[in-house]
C-alpha cells in the first residue's frame, strides 16, 4: 500500500507540477480573453436566464435549464467547499483564498464554453435521451481521428467519479457526523447509500428535481450561518482579506497550530482545491447542462457559468473568511473539521458545528447523485447504455465502502486531486481546439439573441 500511495503521490506532483496550472489558468485567460470578457460581463445577463430557465418550455432536452445548473451545483458543492476550502488554508496557507479566486473568475469562461459545447454537440441515445459533454465534442467536434481523447476522458471521469463524487463524500460528511453526533460512520454510508438509491431510480429527471429543491436550500442554510458570522465578526474581515492578499504573493510563516507556507504552495493547492470544488477545466459540469431543454448553447452557456461563481466566490469564499476571521485557520486542525471548529467558535452555543455537520452532509448527498450522473454517462460512452444499470449498483455499493477506516482521508484526497487532473487534460486540449466554434456562436448569438438554434 505505501508505493502504491507514492506512486499516486508521484503522478500527483507531475499532473499538478506548474505545467497543468499553466493549463489550467491560460486556457481559462485565452478563452475569456478570446470571448472579450463576456462571461464576466454578462453575470446578471446569466442571472435572468437562470430565472427564465425555470419555466416550461418546448425546446429540446430531458430537464429544464434551471434543474441543469442545479444538477451540476450538486456535483459541485460538495466537501470541497467545506472541507476542501479548509485544506487549501491548512496546506497553503491565507493566500490559497486569493488563488481560488482567481482561477473561478478565469473559470466562467470556461465553464461557458464547456456548457455551449456540450449543447451544440449533444446526441440522443438509444433511449431518446440527450447525452453529452467532453467525450462527445471531441468525437462530433474534432473527428473520429481524435475519438480516442474522448475514451480517455471517460474513462478518466468514469474513474474519478467514485473518488471525487463518491468516497470521498461519504468518508467526509460521515467523519463530521461522528464527530458532531456520534453516530457511526458505516451507519451514515448506508443511509447514505439508501437514499441515493431511491433517487437513482428514476434517472436524470429525478436527479434534477431533487437538486432543483435540494441546492437552493442548502446553500441559503449554509452561506446564511457563514454571513451571520462575518457580520459578527466585521471588524476582523479588513484583517483577514489583507492576509489573504499579502500571502498570496509572500510565504506565510508558522503561527499556532499552522505550520507555515510557501507562495508555491498558497498557489498550488489554492488552484487544485478551487478546481476540485467549482470543477471548471474538468469537464464534468456539460455533461449535465447537455441535457438542458433549450437550442441555444451559448445562452446555457450563461447559466452554467454562474456555477462556478456561486461555488467558489460566493460559498467557498464564505467558508474560508469564517476561518480566518475566527482565527481558527491556526489552530492546527484540518479539513472539515477545521470549518466545524471555525463555525463553532463564531455562533454562540455551539450551533456552527451543527451548521457545519447538516451542510456537509447534505452537499455530500447532493454530490453523489450528480456525479452518479456524470459517471454513468462516461461508462455508457465507453460500454453502451447496458452498462446503466450495473454502473449505479457499483456506484451504491462503494458508498459505504468510503466510511470505512480502510484508507485515511488525505490519501482519498489525493488520489481524487490526481484523477481530476487527469480529467481535465483532454478536456481542457479539446477547448482550446474548439475555440473558435464557441467563439462564432457567442458572437452570433449577441448580434441576434433570440434566434440562434444549435445546427451543427
């Protein structure tokens, strides 16, 4: 088991080395540079679309444009906003804050272009459903001589799903559940793992409509205790963002319990915790938002969009000023229970932990049923829609198997950090060779909003 870890560990320093943030954050600047800051520009244009996404509507697709983000929300806001955000602190210290900032703002370019593509080169299946995302606009975009960058990526993401979207979720929420409430880890991964059943059952609708109600709820519970603490605490937010800003460009020394960290660093785990909590670059989120009833991708593309900003500059943002305005940043603990103890120290009477613990676990169903999606979607790419049925059977077994003190969580962490780069590399190569299609569409689609259709 150990070189098997420091094989992990070693593939992990490569697909994270300072060549695949280079990727990440320069496809990001050329792809926002290329669309000439729309997707920055028009964040309220996205907005209203997401409010019209709510409606019924003829257009084609499985689930309303709404339930797509949501959907994909569910994937996305998960531990990494929790527990993720609270290792990137722990790791790289302040300054990860301002890196995980940076790479969102840069990554709703991304996440545009994903969702547009995804739409503009959907298919239906066998069954009638629409099916797309990254394997399939580089088989329908970029030619069958570039069919096998598709395999790669789904098998990648078929992969990583049982890491990032599955054990790592359930080991999480039922680590913070023990801890808050005593119950026993194997009992919530069962629970855990019931319900998901119960809603896998009834495929992407389901999926959609229970993210539809789940999300919205969550995220007001959580980011409303996060801004009751920093209204308490306003005094300390001038501090605290000053922190996060000087170190992200200086190395910030031990104090406490914190053990002190490079700029390197702050920058490396601030862009991988970043990445791993909004997932742009990853090419998870089309393969939701290709569902969607609509026949204009660019404007899906504005509602995806805003998933990576309500991931990480509203609610990450929320998690890592409560550490840092709180002070518990140094008091040595890591993870969720880092944010547990952050938001417990700013409620009276010991409310933030349960806060902290109800958040987690719901954000962690939530994950496992969106990437339950994406999952099985990169398995019926590569085996057929047979494969549907035993891929969800895997994917509730290995529920509870995350509960179990078989592995620790840092070398769960770590192989997810691994898988979801390894993701992104044919994703974000098949982006940046379909450029100019998103950047044609998005031009047109601006000139004349209300009548682009997607005709490839």
């Amino acid at each position: 088991m150990e070189s098997l870890i420091a094989l992990i560990n070693a593939i992990n320093g490569v697909v994270w080395g300072p060549a695949m943030l280079a990727l990440l954050a320069g496809t990001g600047i050329y792809l926002t540079l290329g669309l000439k800051l729309i997707p920055q520009r028009k964040l309220f244009y996205g907005f209203s679309m997401l409010w019209r996404g709510r409606k019924k509507t003829t257009d084609e697709g499985d689930i309303s444009p709404f339930n797509a983000l949501m959907t994909a929300l569910s994937a996305t806001v998960g531990t990494g906003n929790i527990a993720g955000v609270a290792t990137a602190i722990f790791f790289g210290g302040p300054g990860a804050l301002f890196w995980m900032w940076l790479i969102a703002v840069v990554g709703m370019a991304t996440k545009f272009c994903e969702a547009a593509l995804a739409v503009h080169y959907r298919e239906k299946d066998a069954r009638g459903n629409h099916v797309g995302g990254p394997m399939y606009y580089i088989r329908n975009g970029l030619g069958a001589k570039w069919k096998w960058l598709g395999v790669l990526f789904a098998i990648f993401g078929m992969l990583a799903g049982f890491g990032i979207g599955n054990t790592i979720q359930s080991n999480s929420v039922a680590d913070a559940l023990q801890s808050t409430f005593g119950i026993q880890p194997l009992v919530t991964g069962i629970v855990i793992a019931v319900l998901v059943a119960l809603v896998l059952i009834g495929g992407i609708k389901r999926i959609g409509e229970v993210a539809g109600k789940l999300v919205p709820i969550m995220a007001l519970f959580y980011v409303g205790g996060g801004v009751i603490i920093l209204i308490m605490h306003a005094s300390e937010v001038p501090d605290a963002l000053g922190l996060i800003f000087y170190h992200a460009f200086n190395p910030a020394a031990a104090a406490g319990g914190f053990a002190g960290a490079t700029i390197w660093a702050a920058m490396r785990f601030g862009i991988a915790r970043g990445v791993f909590s909004n997932e742009a670059g990853l090419g998870s989120a089309p393969i939701a938002h290709a569902a969607a009833q609509t026949n204009n991708p660019v404007r899906q593309g504005t509602i995806a969009m805003l998933g990576t900003f309500i991931d990480t500059i509203i609610i990450c943002s929320i998690t890592g000023l409560v550490i840092m305005v709180t002070g518990a940043w140094q008091s040595g603990e890591n993870g969720a229970s880092l944010s547990a103890l952050a938001f417990n120290e700013g409620l009276p009477g010991g409310w933030g932990q349960y806060i902290v613990s109800i958040g987690l676990a719901i954000f962690a169903f939530t994950t496992i049923i969106g990437w339950s999606f994406y999952g099985e979607k990169c398995t019926q790419f590569l085996f057929g829609e047979r494969s549907n049925i035993p891929f969800r059977v895997l994917w509730v077994l290995a529920i509870p198997l995350g509960t179990l003190p078989i592995i620790d969580l840092g070398t769960i962490w770590l192989v997810a950090d691994t898988l979801n780069a390894m993701m992104a590399i044919p994703n974000l190569i098949a982006l940046l060779l379909l450029s100019p299609v998103v950047f044609k569409l998005t031009k047109d689609y601006f000139n004349n909003p209300t009548d682009v259709i997607s005709n490839r």
